[in-house]
C-alpha cells in the first residue's frame, strides 16, 4: 500500500516520537517513511520486551504503534504491563490490527487503547487518526500543565511567590505527622519587620511590595531544599524547619538576622535598612496550630523588646518593656518600634 500519497507533515514545535511495536517488515517499511514524512522521529521495536524498554525509558515515546501480531506476550498483557508505568500512563497506544473483533473492539471501548487503525486503511485514514490522536494528546497535556498550574497558584501567596497561610499550614500537619513516627524535631520561625507601616506611609505601596519581595527572596536562599517558607501575614513571615532542633533554630535565625536585613534594600531609588523581631518554637510533635501559637506568643515577647530580637517561647520574656527609638541611618527617621 502507498501509505505516503496525500499524506501532510504535522503541524508541531517539537517533533513528536512514535514508537513502531511490530515484527512485520512490510509494516515498518510502509510506516517509517510516512512517519518521517509527518517530521516524527521513529523508533522501530520488534518484541514487546524491546517495546516495554522503550516505553519505560527516562524519556517515553509519545505515541505507540502497536502491531496486534508483536510477540512475546498477548496484547492485553502488554498493555496492562504498559499501563503500570506511571510515566507511561498518558501515553496514546494505536492498536493496529488486520480486522476488527471483539477483543479488539472491547480494548478500544474501555479505553485500553486510544485508537484502532486496519492495516488496509487508505493513507488520507491513516493521516486523519494519526493527526487527530496528537492533537487530543496535547490537548490533554496542556490541560494537566494548566491544572498543575492553577494548583500552584492556589498554593502561593500571589504577591511573594512563597507559600499562603493555609497551604504552610496543611504541610505543617504533614511535616508534624513525619517528625512524630521519626522522632525528630521541628521548629518554627516566625518574623515580622518592624515599623512597616511606617515604610509603607513614606514609600508608598508599591515600593513596600518589594520590599516584602526581596525579603522573600532572601530568606529562600538561605533555606534548605526541605524548608518551607510562607507568608502568614501582611508584614509577616513563617519558616518550617523539619529535623531542626531549638538550638540549630536559633542559630538560623541569627542568619536571618544578619544575612537578609543587615543588607540595605534598594526600592523606589533609596536604600533601606530594615530590621525584624523573631519568634521561635519548637514542636515536640504537638499539633501545628499549638505551636504556630507559640511561635506568635514569642513574636509579641520580641517586639516588646525592641527592633532586632529574637525570642524563643519558653525562656523568659520581657512584657513590660518600654518603647524603644530605632534610628534609620539612612532617612534620619527616628522609628518607634513597641
């Protein structure tokens, strides 16, 4: 059969990859050049051993042409082998068979495989299924990437980039639940930066925005892979410190301290000196609500303080301490920080 009259390249930014399943030189004769001529890069397997290699490689086919006569196992035993790969689950598989029967036509309608081609369909056939299997399978891709996307965005604060209060506070059951069957500890850092509303007064809000972007930024890069970093408040922020001790967290938040506000910010053209007061607890596998309590009860000892403290609950507070003047070398403002 001339497979290649009447049929047209596909239209597709990267080149799609078809894996041909069949021992039948007539087939992979009359199928590679139609393939090729489409701009697809084809990939030849003569087993269904050598098929299911290829389909559980790092980087799957994108389509799969599989010859009901392959050998090595029956049909439905490789499809269900093929299935079991969690890359290779998206993957459209095209049973082509010389006729239709009822197995063949069961596969199709329980959704086993995406399409049933005849080895006898004419070229304009075999070009309408082909174009029209892809076009569904990046349809389909596009719209998980758009629902990762859409989750994501559920997930982050929208300004900052970092995580929302609710979604930091799903992880920290989770991270509390790992900390409890490990037996390993768990610390929470919470920090506000001091007299924000009166930048936001002088600076206005757009500047401020930055302001809270590049402490977002900074924070994160002084995080391990398995910190979480969100933004439970306007001016505040919450870091989850799995398989950190009391002690390790304070000698982060000391880093915090020096590393992200010892640093001026430059915004709206100026530099700004910032400072924080930071609030520890640890979570001795209590339930993150109690300690995120804690981490705010120990925020308010440091604020009492003054600009720059850190507390940690459990050591002695200072309530009853007076306002103190935090002086802006850079604006000359004196701040007055509770």
């Amino acid at each position: 059969m001339d497979l290649m009259r009447g049929f047209t390249r596909m239209p597709q930014l990267t080149p799609p990859a078809f894996l041909l399943a069949s021992p039948d030189p007539a087939l992979l004769s009359a199928l590679e050049p139609l393939l090729h001529a489409a701009g697809a890069h084809v990939e030849a397997a003569l087993s269904a051993h050598a098929a299911l290699a290829a389909i559980f490689a790092p980087r799957p086919p994108d389509a799969v042409l599989l010859d009901t006569g392959l050998p090595g196992m029956p049909v439905t035993r490789f499809l269900a082998a093929a299935r079991s790969h969690a890359a290779a689950v998206r993957v459209p598989i095209v049973l082509i068979a010389g006729s239709v029967n009822r197995e063949w036509a069961e596969l199709l309608a329980e959704g086993a495989v995406n399409d049933l081609i005849l080895r006898s369909d004419e070229p304009a056939y075999w070009q309408l299924r082909l174009d029209m299997m892809l076009r569904h399978h990046r349809l389909a891709l596009e719209l998980d990437s758009l629902r990762d996307m859409a989750l994501r965005t559920a997930q982050l604060d929208r300004l900052t980039g970092v995580y929302n209060r609710e979604t930091l506070l799903a992880m920290l059951f989770r991270e509390t639940d790992r900390a409890q069957r490990l037996g390993s500890p768990l610390s929470l850092v919470l920090f506000d930066i001091d007299d924000f509303g009166h930048w936001n007064s002088r600076l206005g809000a757009d500047a401020c925005d930055e302001l809270l972007c590049q402490t977002a930024s900074r924070t994160s890069s002084l995080l391990r892979s398995y910190d979480q970093l969100g933004r439970p408040g306007m001016d505040e922020f919450l870091v989850a410190l799995p398989s950190c001790a009391i002690a390790n967290a304070m000698a982060f938040t000391e880093r915090l301290r020096s590393e992200v506000f010892a640093e001026p910010f430059h915004v709206a053209g100026e530099s700004i000196r910032l400072s924080a007061c930071f609030g520890i607890a640890a979570s001795h596998g209590r339930s993150p609500v109690v300690v995120l309590c804690e981490a705010e009860r120990a925020l308010e000892w440091a604020k009492a303080a003054g600009p720059e403290t850190i507390q940690c609950f459990g050591s002695v507070p200072h309530p009853d301490s007076s306002p103190v003047t935090f002086f802006s070398n850079v604006s000359g403002d004196d701040l007055l920080a509770w």
